[in-house]
C-alpha cells in the first residue's frame, strides 16, 4: 500500500494542523509516514499544500501526485486539480460543507479542519478510532468539553465521507513500535548541542529560521543564542565565539551566505573552526523564498578569497543531518577551518519516518596545545594542523591576524620564506582533510550500465527510481554523496553510462566530478521549478 494525500489550502487557513493530525493517526497505525510541505512566500492566502505519503513499506521519498485530494477552498481544489491522479478522491467543501458541519455539531466554526481530518481518515481507509487518540492528546490541556467537541466533528466528517472510502486499513507492524517521525532541522539543534555547540549567532533568514528558533527555546541545549542584525555580524561574532575557546556556529541561506563570505576566508586565514548551516533555496537574488534548490555547491565550495581548507557537508535525511552535524563540528575542530553544511528548503520542512534516530557520540580527545611559554599559534607541522590555545589564554600570547602572518601570529611581509611556508600548511590541512572524506554511498552498482550520480536530500528519490527502474529490466545503480567537498579518491568505469540528477540547471556536482577526475557524465537531468526531486518524474525521463 502506498498513497499520496494532499491537503490544500490558502495560508492561515490550517492545512498544517490537518496534515500533522493525519500524520500522527497513520504512525498510530503501524504505518511509514512521509510529510513534505510547499507554499507560497505569504503569511495569508496563496496555493499551499500539505503532502503526505503513507506505506506499509518505508518511504521518505516525495510524490508530486495525489491519490486523495482535500481541498479547503475553491480556489485550492482548482489549483491543485491536475494533481490528482484518474482515480483519485477529491474531498471539498461542496461535497463535504466542512465548515456547516463543524458549527451543527460544535457550534464553533474552528472545528471544520476537524471535519476535514474526519473526512479524509474515511476517504483513506484509516479507522476514526486512531484520529480519536490523537484528538485526545492534541485537546487534553483544553479540557473535557472541547475533546468531546473535536471528537464529534471528526466522527461527523468520517461519517459523511464513508461512501468514497476503501476497505478499512489494517493495522501494521512495519515501522517499528517507537519508529522517529521528524524533520532534519528539529535534529540538527540537538546534534550540534551534542557536538559540543555552545554560541549560535544567526539572522533569520527562510528556510534555516528554525535552527536558531529550535536552539533559543531549549535552555537545556546548553547554547547561547544571539539573533544579530545581519549576516556580516553572525558569522564574525561565531568566529569570534571560537577563537575564544567555544564551539560555535551560524545558519543562514544563500543570499545571507553571500554576505558571509570574506568572514569564511578570515576563518581560514585566522585558522579558526566554524560551521555553517546553508539553507539552500531557488536564486539568484531572493529567487523563490520557501522553495527548494540545490544551486549552492559550487557557490559553497568556493566561496571566500584566497585558498584554505574548507569542507561540504550535504545530508540526505534526518539521520544523515545528525551524523554529519556532529561530523561538522569534529572536522572543523580538528582541522581548524569552516565546515560548511549544505541542506534546502526540502529537507527543511519534511518529517520522515525512521526506524530509529541516535545522535553521534563526539570523540574526547583534547589535542595538546604544547608548552606555554614556547607556544607559537601558527607552528608549522606536517599537516599544517598547529596547537591551538585561545583568547584570553593566561599562560601564553595567542596572536590571530588576517595579514599573512609568521608562525607566532605577527604580520609579515617575509616573501621568500614564511609566505611560501604559510601558503603550504594551509593547502597541507586540504590534502589531509580530503584524505577523511568518505566516498559516495553506492547502490546497485555491482552489475549497473547506467548510474545515476547525486546528492544530499535527492537519496530517496534517487533510490526508489533506481529500485522501480530495476523492476522494468533495466540495470541501472546509484552514487550519492554526502560528504561533497573534498572530492575523496575515486575510479569510475568508463563503460558505464553516467548520469547526474540534480536541483539545479547546470549540474553543479557533474562540474566538479568531470574536472576532478574526467568521469563522462554525459547527461545532467536538472529540476528548476522550486520542487524536490521525485522517482515518478526520474522514471519517465529514464525510461
């Protein structure tokens, strides 16, 4: 069993609250749940849809056609008509006057996306039953009268919808008794606190808004906050957190990056470890605000003048987010240099459901920072990695400068041998940096003549086009990178049909792989339209 929901509305109008209610019912019932949201950039009004995919299989993949449509206007059923497969349930207010319903039964007409979520456990299949325990739960702290409220007008809607409705959905056992259901930016807070975060400074800027909101409503997370007046001053203000001795970090999208990049370059001339969070959304300039992209890489990879260690983190899922949020934190410690963490509107705003979710255990090796009274912050070693003491240190001078600079920090305008010397401890952290990087995940490819090649948020699209490719008779794998920049040490065979699929036009990572080692990507297939990557739309270009 595998069905697409849509719930569709203006903004204001609490489509959201319907799709996190249904969600949470289909959990109850044993089933995989994905949830993705698209929406226009406007507090009120506007075409906005809710989407959720059920399975008894996992899913976290999205489908960009409905087998169930609720539509809460007009205006919205209209928009989204053409969604909506031959077959599929069109739930709206003329069939189901949501609204009179809610104000019969509650008197309220609040209760009508009550009716609506009733309405469409029917038209799914879903047992009134499961939405009733997470009515229960929602309305509890509002007391016994409105629970009982909420619950007729759920049983109301059910009853009115009954007759489009299949054979009722048996109960599952596939995702687990306590499977995850949550979003890779509600993780990210939580491992960068576990990797040791402690001062976040950030403008808020859609889609990476939530990591600062996450961070400064939980105390317990241990990191101080501060929202700041623009991009220059969060990323300097991180900086200065960690020359100071505290791991930190910023947040920000690609315009708010654009303003961060000389203070990238100052990180990696002073040598100091930050990570940055690129949320990344459809440009040039404002572009599409609340849609998706991956149009950065290039802009990640090589943003800040000069050249210095940098790497590109690009997680695929929740999990992903957490390994690679603390990998963020480690490998910019250990090599003293930005770590950059690319995710996107997609990845954002989607809830997968997982097996399990752990975060990394961070590793307690605290390097030595060597004798005080000889200490030398940039002391040249064979892989450019110096003993690091901070500001403030009471037992030795710790001298960060953004001149080039002599091994104790002093400027220099030394030409014949501290420039040269310098210039090679730093490109000396990028070899060893590139060194850890770990190759692309690979699936399928054993036998493949065509591999498809992408990476961060598109996996499970790519995954389930490869698996769904493979059922037609055609041998086809796939390569997908999470660790982006450094490129690791690789081979391609050059008797296998390489393809990029990608969130941009120009196929960014096939750039890279093409100049890095000559691999014949001979076809880049692009998605431009702010919507993510699906295996529906891969299938039919491929086939």
């Amino acid at each position: 069993m595998d069905r697409s929901i849509f719930i569709a509305g203006t903004a204001g109008e609490g489509i959201q609250t319907i799709g996190d209610v249904i969600a949470r019912a289909f959990l109850l019932h044993g089933y995989s749940v994905f949830a993705t949201k698209e929406y226009e950039s406007r507090i009120r009004g506007g075409n906005n849809s809710y989407r959720i995919r059920i399975s008894d299989q996992p899913c976290n993949a999205p489908r960009h056609r409905a087998d169930v449509l609720l539509a809460l206007n007009p205006q919205a059923a209209d928009h989204y008509a053409d969604a909506l497969s031959s077959d599929g349930i069109r739930l709206d207010a003329e069939a189901i006057p949501f609204t009179k319903i809610a104000e019969q039964m509650t008197g309220e007409r609040i209760a009508a996306n009550t009716v609506a979520a009733g309405a469409l456990c029917a038209a799914v299949g879903l047992p009134v039953e499961r939405l009733n325990e997470v009515l229960e739960e929602t309305f509890a702290r509002k007391g016994e009268d409105i629970v009982k409220k909420n619950l007729a007008a759920a049983r109301a809607g059910f009853d009115q919808a009954q007759a489009l409705s299949s054979a009722p959905l048996p109960g599952q056992q596939g995702t687990g008794p306590n499977p995850s259901y949550v979003g890779a930016h509600e993780i990210i807070p939580i491992a960068a606190a576990a990797a040791g975060c402690r001062f976040m400074a950030a403008y808020p800027m859609s889609p990476s808004t939530g990591i600062i909101t996450a961070l400064s409503r939980d105390p317990e997370l241990g990191v101080l906050v501060e929202q700041v007046e623009d991009e220059i001053s969060a990323i300097n203000m991180a900086i200065g957190a960690s020359a100071a001795g505290g791991r930190a970090m910023t947040a920000t999208s690609g315009g708010g990056f654009a303003l961060m990049a000389e203070a990238i370059s100052l990180a990696g001339m002073i040598e100091t470890p930050i990570v940055v969070l690129i949320a990344q959304r459809p440009g040039p300039a404002t572009g599409l605000p609340t849609r998706t992209a991956q149009e950065d890489l290039l802009f990640a990879v090589r943003a800040g003048h000069g050249e210095f260690a940098r790497a590109v983190l690009a997680p695929s899922d929740p999990q992903d987010a957490a390994d690679l949020t603390v990998r963020a934190f480690e490998l910019a410690e250990r090599y003293q240099t930005p770590v950059l963490l690319l995710t996107d509107q997609y990845l954002a705003d989607a809830h997968f459901t997982l097996p399990s979710l752990s975060i990394p255990q961070i590793s307690d090796d605290t390097p030595d920072a060597g004798d005080p009274a000889a200490y030398l912050r940039y002391r040249l070693t064979e892989d450019g990695v110096s003993p690091r003491r901070f500001l403030g240190d009471p037992e030795a001078l710790v001298s960060l400068d953004s001149d080039e600079h002599d091994e104790a920090g002093h400027i220099t305008e030394d030409l014949a041998t501290t420039r040269p010397a310098m210039v090679e401890k730093r490109l000396a952290k990028a070899r060893h940096l590139a060194m850890e990087i770990k190759p692309p995940a690979s699936y399928r490819v054993e036998d493949a003549e065509t591999v498809l090649i992408g990476w961060g948020s598109t996996r499970g699209a790519l995954v389930e086009a490869v698996d769904r490719l493979r059922g037609d008779g055609q041998l086809i794998g796939l390569l997908h990178f999470t660790e982006v920049w450094p490129l690791p040490a690789l081979s391609f065979d050059p008797k296998r049909r390489y393809i990029a699929v990608e969130g941009n036009a120009t196929g960014q990572l096939a750039g890279l792989l093409r100049a890095e080692y000559g691999v014949p990507i001979d076809t880049v297939i692009g998605r431009t339209d702010g919507l993510p990557i699906d295996a529906e739309t891969l299938v039919k270009e491929l086939t």
